[in-house]
C-alpha cells in the first residue's frame, strides 16, 4: 500500500470568471488559496467601480411618480411640476422599467413619443433629447429611437427622483 495521495480537479467558477486546478491535494489546496487570495479582493474592488441597477430599489423609488396601464407607462407628476429634461428622463426611465418589469415591449422610445409626453414642440424636443444624450443619461438606438443608459438610470435613482419626490411632496 502506498501514501502517495491521488491527483485532484477543483474547478472554481466566480461570476464571470473559471479556474480549474489540477494536482495533488496540497498543492491545488495551495494554488486555491493564491487565487482566492489574488483574486476576490481585486475583483470585489473593481465590481464597486460598475455601474448596477437594484431593480426592486428602482421600482420602489418610483411609487407614485410612474405608472403602468395596458397602454403603456405613464407619468403620475404634473408636467408643470417638471423640467423638460426631468420629463424626458422621467419618460424613458418608465419605459425602462416596464421594459424590465415586461410591461413594455422594448427600451426605446421615439421622438415622437417622446415630444408628445413633453407637450412642447419638436425642436425643443430635439434640444432636450440632444442635451440628455450629451450628458449620458439617454443614448440614441440604431432604430432612431431613444433609451435611458444605466449611467442615466443610476443618476436618476441617486439625484434627480429625490429631487422630483421633494417638489411632490411625496
């Protein structure tokens, strides 16, 4: 009978990322431990540099300023209470969410859409839809349609809801 210990396969999958170790206990016990050692710290520093939406945060954040009937989403606050771009973002932030939800079918929005729901004309609508693109809350879709980036859905979660409870009241 022999002490000689049988090799070993561990195979690590973490998220994205697989490693497999192969050899004798101690040593895939050892290279195990270098890569949880290497690895998680770095990888969990880099993970709260990416941009993530809770989804059942962001639904709660928007009780009472979005709504969603068979039609589609609508906008609970009065425009006059809103900025043209707080409606903006409001509106492609309630398709987004609907999107997310299967309430809506896609994420993009048309222009048309969305200047009807802003209540101004098309060049102002333009202007607006131009300066959200421009600043990352919204990107332009291949089928000239318009939709929230998750930049935009973390600046609305972070600044600009709070700030539109406040003017309800809510």
């Amino acid at each position: 009978m022999t002490n000689r210990a049988e090799n070993v396969t561990v195979q690590i999958k973490y998220k994205d990322v697989e490693k497999t170790f192969s050899g004798n206990p101690e040593e895939v016990w050892l290279l195990m431990n270098k890569f949880f050692n290497q690895f998680l710290p770095s990888f969990e520093i880099a993970n709260k540099l990416v941009l993530n939406v809770d989804l059942q945060r962001l639904v709660k954040g928007c009780e009472n300023i979005i709504s969603f009937a068979e039609e589609g989403p609508y906008l609970l606050v009065p425009r006059n209470k809103l900025t043209d771009n707080e409606t903006l973002s409001l509106s492609l932030l309630a398709n987004y969410v609907g999107c997310q939800l299967g309430k809506t079918e896609n994420g993009g929005v048309s222009k048309e859409e969305l200047q009807t729901k802003l209540g101004k004309d098309a060049k102002i609508a333009s202007t607006r839809l131009g300066e959200l693109v421009k600043n990352g809350i919204a990107v332009r879709t291949p089928d000239e349609k318009y939709s929230i980036t998750t930049f935009g859905v973390v600046q609305m979660q972070k600044d600009i809801l709070p700030k539109i409870k406040a003017k309800i009241g809510s």
